[in-house]
C-alpha cells in the first residue's frame, strides 16, 4: 500500500537539502520498524518519492512524501510511529491512503501531481527598510493591474525575460485583501477552491518577525512551469523602489497544489 | 526553537550549511547550566570527514554518559565559512548547544594525520584561543591532543596544554574528576597541568625541557620538576566491557562513511614494518562475539542505517570471522543492510563472503603487497606472497571478478630498482592469469588492473623510524622507472597507474619525525595561509617552502637524514609498549630480509605483554602448553 504523508519543515533544518531530506526520512523508517517497501537489486533502496522540492532556507507546512508498504497498514499508527523518530525541524502533519489505481493503469507520480504552492513572504528584521502595509498593498494592486509582469528568469544555464504574470495565482497581505483575480486573463481560467482563511492557518512552522510585514502568494510549481516567490517579490520591491536582498525575506511554503483548473491541497 | 550561531544569511551563503546546525539524530542535548565541565571535541577537518571517525563517537558517549559532564563536538570551517567568520569576528562554536568555543573547559583534538595541524590552528584560532599554549590565560579551555598523531607530539607541542596517548578509555574520566577537584579547591590552571601531568598517559609538553647539541641533535630531553620522565601508553585490556557507542550519531549530510561503524578488534598481529598502527595499537584484542552481535543490531536499529561496516586493521585475523559473517548475512540481509568487509586477506573464504554480501561485477578485489618482489615484501615483513596473490586472483576471476587493486610503496629502505620493477611485473602476472585461465565466452570484458604508489613516510615507533626518506627526486624517477617498465609488460594496456603527489609526503615526513623546532613552521604556514593541507585542491607547497625559509629550519635534516642507533629521538620519552630494542632488531632483520613469525605464531618479546591481554596472553599459554608437553615426552 502507499501512503501520503504531509509535513513541516523548520527552524535550523531548514537548511537540510532536499536529497538530505529523503535520507532522513528513509531512517526514519528503518528505525520506526515499518514493512517499507524495497528496490530489488544489490543495493535495493526504499520507495520513497516527495511532490516538490523546498529550497535551502525556506520553511513548510506543506511538504509531502509517498512511501510504499509491503502491509496494509493504519495511517494513525504509521504516523505516530514515525513521530517517536522525528527531532525538532520536522513535523508529520497528516497521512493518508493513496488509493490503489485500476489494474493496468500507472498510478501518477507524486511530483507530477504538482501544480501550484503557496508561500508566505515576510520581511525579515534588522534588513533595512520595511515598507508600510498601504504601501506594499498598493504595490500590490499595481502589479497586478499590469498587463504584464516581465521579471529576468534564470536556470542553471540562461537567463531569460519571462511574463510571470500567468503565474501568479493569487497575491494578498495582511488579512482583508485578496486579490485572488476573477479575471480569467489574469488566472488563465484556474480557480482556487481553499478559502483565503484557511491558506493562512498554514503557518504553524513559519518564522514570526517583529515588524509584521508580509504578504502571501500562490503560484505554478512542479516540472510544467516553476516560478520563485523570490521572483514576484523581486517584482514588488521594484514597484515600491526598495531595494531586492534576496536575504531579507524569509519563505515560507503553506501549500503545495494539485489540480489543473481546481486547486486541492495535496491531502485533499 | 534552538537558536543557531550563524544567521540565516550566512547559512545561506555557504556550502553544505546542514554542516554547522548539529542537532543531528543521537546527538545529545544537555543543558550547560546544569554541568560542572563542558567538554568540545574536535576532528579538525571538514565536517563530512570528521563525523566519519569512530574514535569521537566512543569518548563523546563515553563522555556524556557522565551526569557532570556534556560533551559536544566541533568541525573545521570549511574556508567560505572560514572567511566569513573572520570578517564578521564570529568566534567558533560547538555544533550542539552553537556556543562559543572559547567558553568550554576542554578542547579535545584528534589527530588523525599530520596534514591536520594548520586546521588545528585554524580551530583554534577562529575560536580566539591564543595559538601558543604558554601564552593561555585562565578563561581559556585546556587544549588536549589526542590519536595516532601523538606518538611524536613534539612539532605541535607548543600549541597544546596535554596530550593524551593511547586509548580513551582508560583514564579521561580521572582526568575530569581531577580537574573538577582542581577548580572546586579554587586552583589555577597550572595547579590542574601538573595534577594532571601525574596521570598515567598525559603528557603535559610545558613541564618538559629539550636541549640540543651544536650538530642540532637532542641532547637532553628532561621534566622540569616532578613530572614523570616517561610518558606510558595507555590500553583498554578488555574490549568488550568497555565503552562503545550503542546510539551514533547520524549527520544530516552524508559522511565520508555513511555507515554504522563496527570495530571488531583493535591491533594487529602482522608487524609489517613500515606500519604504525601495527605498532602502536599491540597487542590485538578482540571484541567477544556476543559483543559485536548485539552492538551490531542495536546500532542499526539506532540509527536506521542501511550500511554496517567491520572496521580493524586486519579483519581476516579475527578468529571469529566466519561465525560474526554468518550472524551478519542473515541478520542484515533480513533488515537489507549491507556489510561493508575492507581488508580482508583475498582466500577461498573472503571471496565466498565477498560474493555474497557485493556485486562481483561491479566490486574489485584488493591486495596490498606493497612491495614488488618478494625480497622487498620480506624486508617490509609483508606475509604476502606472490603464489598467494596470483591464486587468490585467478579465484577471484573464476568467480566472476575482473577488477584489481594493488596498492605499493615507492622508498621503502632497501628497495633496490629492480623491487620497483617488479611491481608492473606482479600486475602483468595477474593479468596474465586472467587471460591465460579464463576462457573468452565467460570473460567480463578486460581485466582491470589498478597500480597505486605512495611515497613512503617513515613513522615513529616503526623499525623503519630511523630510516631516510627518499628525496622527492627519487620517489619521481622510481616513478618513472616504474612506469617504463609497466609499459614494456604484455598486458600494459589492462594496467592502469596511480601514484601519489610528492610534496605532501615529504611534508608529511618532516610533520611525523619533527621535533619542537618544527612548530614555527607549521605556525608560518598557517600564517602564510596553508589550511585544509589534507585537500589536494587546497595543499600549496609554496606556503610551506616560504615557512620554511622564514624560520630557517633545514626539512632535510628530519626527512632525508639516516638517524644513528644511540641517537635520542623525538618522542623516545613515550613508553609505547613497543620497545626501542625490538625496533632495532626488526630493522636490522629487515637489513637481512629476514621475516618475523606474526604475533600468533610466535611471540617476539616486542614489550607488549606487561599488558597481559590479548594475544600475548593466548600465545603465552600456548607456548606454555607445547613447552610443558615436550618435557612430558
Ligand atoms: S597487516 Fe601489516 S600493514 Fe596491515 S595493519 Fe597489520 S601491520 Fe599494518
Ligand atoms: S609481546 Fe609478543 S605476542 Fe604480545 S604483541 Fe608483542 S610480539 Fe605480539
């Protein structure tokens, strides 16, 4: 059987790379005593696969992995076993059963479910300026007035201008706005299903800073297009003439999606 | 949330940060207000490297088990952090609880290779503890050395308050009750260096004297006041009631050994003669076989580790091989850990296991003759010889195996050309009986033969401790003879041929059989920027060349120089249990090519059996018993 499990990632492990992060978790479960399931070969290795890899020094509430049993287990038991192994940095949030696919069929991987994450940017203190709410609000609402939003994207390799604006799925601050478009030109026809109020209670893991400001933000991740929240906040800074540090924010994932023109947290 | 000493900006600027955040799985968390002694150790290398050493993992957990006492653990800065930290004036920090350096009551350093010692100033330094132990104040932790690096402890002995030599076990735990009496009776620093200078097996450098002649030689080598004149090595005698770690420590990243650690045994019953560790670690002690069975499982479930590796210096001679094997196979194979087997003697019985635990396909069998011919490998006293090598080879390629390794040294004294030939001469042997014997259908390609020299250091506490080195000039044209010669063989293009840099071995002659006058010049080096000297990438000769100029000490003198048999020796005043006299026989043996029995086959009164364990014991009572039985008769 598979099970899904969502977690947190936080604090000092924040800094823990993604390969690292599988490692651990594979102990996790040889010291848990849990039937995983093995690769065959000579060096067989578990069956272990993650949605959406977080970069070095973000934190999440919304991190997932799948892993393979050999038994039919109880998703309870498989957590609160795994939570006896798990030190600070980690949190196991929930886990589901993934439902076998109809014989013949492949199941969908994992990461390519993924279609959009929702991060928290906040202002970190002792970075020079913060703007105040209004002024980032209103930066806000600019950018998203813009026909296009043109930020230089770059890979390993090149480096591109690229019109993110498709991207962004939602952009919001504070509490009361939420300019999650209703403009299809603007979402490219994607609706968003979770409340605004929920997205924000996805913040058990993140770093709270004393000036406050923040803003959140949804947009396409996964292997199709994968846009940085440090992209559109690079954005928001040049509207507001601030200068872009990319230290001076801290990251935080709240939700990774799947779904095409509906969006579903993945432990929906 | 634990509060980490580096901000997140730096963390994000470095590599591999999940170096510096500790915490790691089985680390232990204590906190600092309710302990009398705070204790760092430090493996000064890169993190990944240091987290591989066994020795930390057994004094850390031997340390905390103490409810006085927490234990933490500290790395090398890797040299991106290594400028941060000193633009910024970050000091140095523990990886547990992220605290200063400076604030601890020990600085435990092991020495694992001489080509640490611009690290240890480095750590040192970073920490902002003075470099120059004569010149620490009261508030600064004491500064201990500890590993194989100490039996010559002379050319670093001005950067350290003691040195520890031998074993952990035996006596750290007097030494923390002392200094707890020393600090609770209001004493100074001082008053703790010579309370602890009386412990068995601390060597204290500051209460010793060293005085030399005109012709630069030691003349007198002295304790200043009643510090005992030797210094004696110490010896766990029984290794399986003592400290091991049942909980390692599992790092975040991947360590050089990504693995749970099984030490099977400790010493070696060969005596080659170039090898230290078959010196300084006698007698051999094995651990009992109920020991290592439950170690092994209770470390794996521990730690959830995929890996378990045997470790010892020879694990064919433990004489329970084949029952701990066969316990392993199942055991691990039920949980899928693989069993990590180096140094096994390559016979019937290794292949069968190596079959069974690797991928013949993908794995190479290893033999270190380290000399080319057999006079060579009876003048080392290497009990290998070539009908063993060649045999063992050729079952390894019936069974499937098509990869070779063979590792030689290049100057070993005696060597003659024609041993040098006679290495690419052995690998064509081999690869001979590959194409000879192995008939094409069930061949696995070609055979692939790798040739690795290194350049011989002569060691302290070796018969080979006198000997001169070779100069960097001959160690290249023994090379390039070598190389010739491989190309003349039949079989040249199976042969592929690694040798090693010149210039770290040279350095690292004058590191092993320096005395005191050598720290100036690894202090220089450090200054001149030489750090992480270890890392190909990083070592820069030149830094050491200009040290050397500036402090005017001749390398030549302690690398290329043949010592006279009457000569005091840098760290003669060490008691290793090896005595000078049995060094000298097997030297002049060596001399004659004449091989000594192993310690199994006959005791050589090498001076280890005032220990009474391990295998003197086992070989005495034999002996004892065939004595008794011949005067029956
Ligand atoms: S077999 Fe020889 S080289 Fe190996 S550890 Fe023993 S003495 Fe040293
Ligand atoms: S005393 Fe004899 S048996 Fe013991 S280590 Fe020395 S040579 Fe070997």
């Amino acid at each position: 059987m598979t099970l899904r499990i969502r977690f947190a990632k936080y604090g000092a492990l924040r800094f823990i790379g993604h390969l690292d992060v599988m490692r651990y978790f594979q102990k996790v479960i040889r010291r848990a005593d849990l039937p995983v399931r093995y690769s065959q070969g000579f060096t067989p290795h578990q069956i272990m696969t993650f949605a959406h890899p977080l970069s070095l020094g973000v934190s999440s509430d919304a991190e997932y992995m799948e892993i393979d049993f050999t038994e039919e287990l109880d998703p309870d038991d498989v957590l609160s076993r795994m939570r006896a192994q798990i030190s600070e940095g980690f949190a196991l949030i929930s886990c589901c059963v993934v439902p076998e696919t109809p014989e013949g069929t492949r199941s969908q991987s994992l990461m390519s479910l993924v279609s959009a994450a929702e991060y928290m940017v906040s202002w970190k203190d002792g970075y020079g300026e913060v703007p105040d709410e209004s002024a980032l609000r209103d930066a806000m609402h600019e950018l998203y007035a813009q026909e296009s939003i043109v930020v230089e994207k770059s890979t390993k390799k090149t480096t591109a201008d690229t019109d993110i604006k498709p991207f962004i799925y939602r952009i919001y601050s504070g509490g009361e706005e939420f300019l999650a478009p209703s403009d299809p030109a603007f979402t490219g026809n994607k609706v968003i299903t979770r409340s605004f109020a929920e997205g924000i209670d996805n913040l058990a893991h993140a770093d709270i800073f004393e000036n406050g400001r923040r803003f959140f933000v949804c947009v396409a991740s996964g292997s199709a297009v994968n846009i940085k929240p440090g992209l559109v906040t690079q954005a928001l800074c040049e509207k507001m003439g601030i200068e872009y540090n990319r230290h001076a924010y801290a990251l935080h994932r709240m939700e990774t999606y799947k779904g095409d023109t509906e969006f579903l947290p993945l432990d929906a | 949330m634990r509060r980490l000493a580096l901000s997140d900006e730096i963390l994000e600027s470095i590599d591999k940060p999940a170096r510096y955040i500790g915490h790691e799985i089985n680390a232990v968390m204590k906190d600092p207000e309710k302990v009398d002694i705070r204790f760092c150790m430090c493996f000064p290398d890169v993190y990944e490297v240091g987290m591989s050493h066994l020795g930390i993992m057994i004094l850390y957990d031997m340390f905390n088990r103490r409810e006085d006492t927490y234990c933490e653990r500290v790395y090398s800065p890797w040299p991106d952090l290594d400028a941060i930290m000193r633009e910024k004036h970050i000091p140095l920090f523990a990886v547990e609880s992220q605290d200063p350096i400076k604030d601890f009551d020990f600085l435990g350093i092991t020495l694992q290779y001489e080509m640490c010692y611009t690290n240890v100033l480095q750590v040192l330094d970073l920490s902002g503890i003075h470099l120059m132990a004569s010149e620490r104040g009261e508030d600064e932790p004491i500064v201990i050395g500890g590993g194989p690096c100490v039996y010559n402890p002379e050319p670093i002995a001005d950067f350290f308050d003691i040195f520890y030599i031998g074993e952990g076990e035996t006596v750290y735990y007097e030494m923390l009750d002392t200094y707890k009496r020393i600090k609770a009776e209001g004493g100074k620093r001082e008053d703790f260096l010579k309370a602890a200078s009386h412990i068995e097996g601390l060597y204290v450098p500051s209460l010793y004297e060293v005085e030399y002649d005109e012709s630069g030689l030691i003349y007198r080598f002295e304790p200043k006041g009643d510090a005992p004149a030797r210094i004696k090595r110490q010896v766990v005698s029984n290794l399986s009631d003592t400290y091991y770690p049942e909980k390692p420590i599992v790092p975040y990243i991947k360590a050089i050994q990504d693995r749970v650690t099984l030490e099977i045994q400790r010493g070696c019953i060969r005596g080659c003669r170039f090898c230290q560790a078959g010196m300084i670690y006698r007698p051999i002690r094995e651990r009992s076989l109920e020991f290592l069975k439950q170690y092994a499982v209770d470390m794996i479930k521990n730690t959830g580790y995929e890996e378990i590796n045997l470790s010892s210096l020879s694990s064919s001679d433990y004489t329970k091989l084949k029952e701990l094997l066969e316990f392993l196979i199942t055991e691990m194979g039920n949980r899928k850990v693989n069993i990590s087997l180096p140094s096994l003697r390559i016979d019937a019985f290794a292949l069968d296991v190596m079959g069974k635990v690797q991928d013949v396909k993908k794995s190479s069998i290893t033999f270190a003759p380290e000399g080319g011919t057999q006079y060579m490998r009876d003048v080392i006293n290497k009990g290998l010889t070539e009908e063993q090598i060649l045999t063992g080879a050729l079952d390894a390629f019936r069974l499937g195996w098509n990869k070779v390794k063979l590792y030689f040294m290049l100057g070993q004294p005696f060597e003659r050309d024609e041993d040098v030939c006679g290495i690419p001469i052995l690998a064509d042997k081999i690869a001979r009986e590959y194409y000879e014997n192995i008939p094409k259908a069930t061949r696995n390609g070609k055979v692939q033969i790798t040739v690795s020299t290194s350049y011989f250091v002569p060691k302290p506490f070796t018969p080979f401790q006198w000997a001169a080195q070779i100069t960097p000039d001959e160690y290249l044209r023994r090379k390039n003879l070598l190389r010739a010669t491989l190309s003349e063989q039949l079989n040249a293009k199976s042969i592929k041929y690694n040798w090693h840099d010149s210039n770290t071995s040279i350095l690292e002659g004058l590191l092993a059989r320096g005395d005191r006058r050598v720290g100036a010049v690894i202090l220089e080096a450090y200054k001149n920027g030489a750090l992480f000297d270890a890392w190909t990438d990083h070592f820069d000769m030149q830094r050491w060349l200009d040290a050397l100029e500036t402090t005017g000490v001749d390398m030549d003198f302690y690398t290329l120089r043949e010592r006279n048999a009457d000569e005091i020796l840098p760290w003669d005043f060490i008691d290793a249990g090896v005595s000078k006299s049995f060094l000298a026989r097997e030297y002049d043996r060596a001399r004659n090519a004449t091989v000594t029995l192993n310690c199994r086959q006959r005791c050589s009164a090498c001076g280890c059996n005032e220990w009474n364990t391990g295998v003197c014991v086992e070989t005495r009572n034999r002996q004892q018993k065939t004595a008794a039985k011949e005067e029956e008769s």
